[in-house]
C-alpha cells in the first residue's frame, strides 16, 4: 500500500501505511526527531460490509508539544514509562527511541490532566498498551533486522552464541544446522538447546594425551613452540611433573631459550623440584647431542624460545630445531586470553611447521571460550592440553569435547 498523510485539526497529523516501520519512518521524515506520538492503532479499510479490508496502521502525530490540544496531552500522562532502547543495538530506529522521548516529554510538559470518562479511560489504556507493543515490536525486528527471515528463538541464540565469542561465520553455521532440524517449526515450539552443544562436540575432536608407542626406539620427543608469553615453559613444567609424578616415566627436559636466562633458570628450578635432568642447547649440533644423551629415557619434553611470528629470521632458526628434534609431537602452544587478531596473525605464520597438536592456555584469564572454535577451524588440528592456572603440576587437563563444548557454551567454569 501507497504510504500517505492525512490532515487533521489542531496541528494534529495521521500517517497510514500498511506496516509500522512505514509510518514510523514518514513520521520522523516530515515532523522530525520533536514530534509527539498521540495514538497508534490497526484499522482496516476497504472490503465490503467490513470483510476483506486490508490492514493499515494509522499513527496520529504533531510536530510538538506546544500545539497539541489539552485534551490529547492529558491522555499521554498516563503512559508509564517508555521500555528503553537496547543501548548496544545500532539497529533499533531512531524513529522509536526519539517517539519514546517525545512521550516523556509531552508527559513531563503537560498541564493537569482533564478529567476523562472511566469508559473512554480505558479505550485509552488499550490504546496506549498497543503503542508500546509496537514500539517493543518495531525494537525487537530492528535488533534481528541482519538476518530477518530466521524465527526470534533462533535469532537470539546466533546473538548469544556471538557473545561468547563464537565467530559470526560459525555462529550463523550453528544456528543454520539447528533450524535445519526444525522444518515444521512454529511460534513458541519448543526447541532442544542441547543440540546446539551436540553440534559444537562434533567440531572439536581432541587429540588426547601424549601418545607413547610400545617397543619404539628411542624416547617419546615432544616439542612446544609457539609465540612469546603464551605460558610454553611453565606448561612444559606442567607436563614434566604430570608424567614424571603421576605416571612414573622416566622424563628428562631440554631448552633452547637461550634468549631470556631467567626462563632457563625458572625451568631449572621446576626440574630439581620434581627431579628430572635438563640440558640447555644453543645449536641444532647441540640439540643432536642432547637427544643422544637422552636416549635411553621414555620421554624428552623440549623447550622452545619464544619467537615472534614477525621476526623471519628467528622463525627460520626455530625451524632448523625442530628438523634436526624430528619430534613425535610438536604442540603449538596458544594464549586464548589475546585478541583475535593476534591469534590469527599467529596460527597463520606457525603454518608451516609440522604442528601436530594444539596446547591452549590461559583459559582462567578468559571470560569466554567461543575462539576455540576459530582456532579449530583455522588450523584443523586437534587439542591435545588446555591449562587452567598457574600452579604446576595441577593446572592441566587432557582435553575433551565434552569439557570443551561446556565451556564455549558458558555452561562450565575454569575451575568448576
């Protein structure tokens, strides 16, 4: 329907069109943001007999409050207060929040009130009820307006998983899946959430821990690498005394971070704590070296220096280590505590390493865990480790889908 303007006595304007968002915009585009809301309502016009009309909203409006008559200001100072816009939602038009005020306004500015009859009272009630149903209405479609064919169930779910910090691309792949399983859904069918946890478990398939082979030759080698700060040597401390203390094996350490003494020393110390030799290496010769000394134990953990994934020249000499280590395990170790960007940046230049599983840490530095998903699906590797804290030899655990799904969904705690 035409959209159209109809004159009215008193300075007062009637909009009509065939849907809300039509005459809310016509509003605000002949009487501006000052404009004062009277009266919204749904009619219908045409048909015969009154079958068969079309609907019409029909908005009643001035351009302010000075020339609205007595007796309409009157009817406006019963309205409570107007439901507040969402504050983070660039959506809502402002055609609704600038009406909200310009109701408050008239509320506030408006003489004592005219005595009005207790039946015509409540036909203003109603009136003034359905006007804010349309404002709460006209909010909610102009908050999902970015993807308006899905129902508001699942509309509010891709928010929520967005809010964890599930990436939109996988955010709208989750809740497309789950939609997917409701062909014949209607307005308040109920929906299995669970589903959606389901969905995620099947995205994150773990690696498992440390995978000793029977009767192989040598010692077990498993390498960390991965950016500076990210928590490598301390968790490589985690894993010592995992292995050494609860699984009995017979574990040695070697470093390469030659570049800070104090990471050295603080991983001496953790060695004579827990009671397993370490041996500090400067050169690929020397790591050759080192892994023959340690032939004969049952696992060799190795220390890495933190490179700066920017720094070409050191990212080369770390991968000369790790050609002559030839590790059974290389773990690219991650803090889920920085920003995307920097998580990105730095998956894509360890891509040419030989990684075979993730270590993410700093979990209890996070508030939400929706960039594991990213992480999985940028480097289509598995999760071996997740830490949790700070203290050795407890803050580890072996990943699972399960512990995994629960924390992307909010539904577990570090530390729970």
């Amino acid at each position: 329907m035409k959209l159209k303007r109809k004159s009215s006595p008193s300075n007062i304007r009637i909009f009509e069109a065939s849907t809300i968002f039509e005459a809310y915009g016509k509003l605000k585009n002949e009487l501006g943001d000052n404009a004062v809301i009277l009266s919204t309502r749904t009619i219908k016009k045409g048909g015969i007999l009154g079958f068969w009309g079309q609907k019409v909203v029909q908005i009643s409006a001035s351009d302010s409050v000075s020339n609205v008559p007595r007796r309409v200001v009157s009817r406006e100072t019963a309205l409570p207060s107007p439901a507040p816009a969402y504050e983070e939602d660039s959506y809502v038009p402002g055609a609704v929040a600038n009406a909200s005020a310009a109701v408050a306004l008239s509320s506030a500015s408006a003489p004592p009130a005219v005595a009005v009859p207790a039946a015509r009272g409540s036909e203003i009630g109603q009136e003034l009820a359905e006007i804010r149903r349309m404002i709460e209405d006209i909010q909610e479609a102009g908050r999902y307006r970015h993807w308006p064919e899905l129902p508001l169930e699942f509309q509010k779910a891709y928010e929520k998983l967005q809010a964890f910090n599930i990436h939109e691309d996988i955010s709208r792949a989750l809740i497309h899946r789950w939609r997917g399983h409701y062909p014949d859904y209607k307005k308040g069918m109920k929906v299995d959430v669970s589903l959606l946890r389901h969905y995620i478990g099947e995205m994150l398939v773990p690696a498992g821990p440390i995978n000793f082979k029977e009767n192989r030759p040598g010692p077990m080698k498993v390498m960390l690498v991965g950016p500076t700060g990210v928590g490598k040597t301390t968790s490589l401390a985690k894993l010592a005394a995992r292995y050494k203390i609860k699984e009995n094996k017979d574990v040695a350490l070697i470093t390469i971070d030659t570049y800070r003494i104090a990471a050295v020393e603080q991983l001496r110390t953790y060695a004579d704590l827990i009671g397993v030799p370490l041996k500090v290496v400067s050169s690929p010769s020397d790591m050759a070296a080192a892994l023959d000394f340690y032939k004969d134990k049952e696992l060799v953990l190795i220390d890495t220096a933190g490179r700066s994934p920017r720094n070409t020249n050191r990212m080369n000499d770390l991968n000369e280590f790790v050609k002559v280590t030839n590790p059974d395990e290389l773990h690219l170790v991650l803090s889920i505590s920085v920003n995307n960007d920097v998580l990105k940046d730095t998956m894509e230049r360890y891509a040419s390493f030989p990684v075979n599983k993730l270590l993410l840490t700093k979990l209890d530095e996070s508030v939400h865990y929706g960039i594991i998903l990213s992480i999985i699906s940028k480097t289509q590797k598995p999760i071996g480790y997740l830490t949790v804290g700070q203290e050795v030899p407890d803050d580890i655990e072996v990943a699972s889908a399960d512990r995994l799904s629960r924390l992307i969904l909010n539904l577990d705690k570090i530390g729970g």
